[in-house]
C-alpha cells in the first residue's frame, strides 16, 4: 500500500480500543517504510516513544512478524531471543508483546499491530484471539484507505485529461 498513511481518527482508535479491552498500557500500528516501521498511530506512547515515529526494522520486535502469518505472543521480552534486543525492550522497558502482521488481500505483510507491557505478562488464548479481530479490523482500514488514495489519484488525473481536450468527455 503506497503512500504515506496519516493517522486518522480510524486509526486511533482502534489502537485505544485494543489497549482498553487488552488492559495493556502501550497499542501501536506500524507499516513498513523502506527499511523502517512507520508508526501510523500509537497509544500510551510516553517520552522518546511518543516521539519517535520510525524505527529500525532490525531493531523492532515487529519485524519478526513479516514473514510469519501467525501472531507474536512474547511474556517476558528480557528472556526471548527475537525481543531481548529490541529498542522497545532496552531503551522503553517493554516487557510483554503480542502482535500480529498486518497482511493485505494478496499475502502481502505491510506492517504490524500488537499491544505491549511494561511487566512481564501470560496472554491467553481469548486475548490472542481479540487482537487478531482488532488486526483484521485495521487491515480492512487501511485498505479502504489506499482505495481511497487510489481514488482521489483517479479523479485528478481525469481532471487533467478533461482541462487539456476541448468539449465534453463521455
């Protein structure tokens, strides 16, 4: 999905909605920009997190989602080999991490959505289960965003052929 993806009210919140319903303190999604997750929107984001909107992709715990169609369920962050190292775990205290990979209609993964802890934490199988809704709610925004972009792109372009040609276009 080309384009740079603001993050609208849609997107809050449903990142303040999985946070609520997850009582997990920290919700973001993140896409995938050249070699960079993009953070489209965030909740709970304190101090430099709130502030820094890209990160590494080999420095994010999201990028061990891209090539996976399961979710990522970490209890404590300090303890697993993919997360130990991550920015979120050592400079922001990240301790618990589940996310999924935000995977278009083709199979393509464009980015993440995932809930993080600051303590060690057990998920359960229902809540594995609501952030996968959550997820899929996301993915079916972003798409209706891109259609939108896709749209609007159209419309220009035709408007341009009709300012150059003389009459009416049927």
């Amino acid at each position: 999905m080309p384009g740079k993806v603001s993050a609208g009210e849609d997107f809050n919140r449903l990142t303040r909605l999985a946070a609520r319903s997850l009582s997990a303190p920290i919700s973001l999604i993140a896409l995938i920009e050249d070699e960079q997750f993009h953070i489209i929107s965030g909740f709970g984001l304190e101090g430099g997190l709130a502030e820094q909107r890209d990160m590494p992709r080999g420095q994010s715990i999201c990028q061990h989602l891209l090539g996976s169609s399961s979710p990522l369920v970490i209890n404590d962050a300090l303890s697993d080999t993919l997360a130990c190292g991550s920015l979120l775990v050592k400079d922001f205290g990240v301790r618990s991490y589940l996310g999924f990979p935000l995977r278009t209609a083709d199979g393509f993964v464009v980015g993440s959505f995932c809930v993080m802890g600051v303590q060690v934490r057990a998920w359960h199988h229902e809540e594995i289960a609501v952030m996968q809704d959550f997820s899929e709610l996301a993915i079916t925004q972003l798409a209706a965003h891109h259609a939108g972009v896709q749209r609007h792109m159209l419309v220009e372009r035709l408007e341009k052929i009709s300012a150059r040609l003389p009459g009416v276009i049927y």
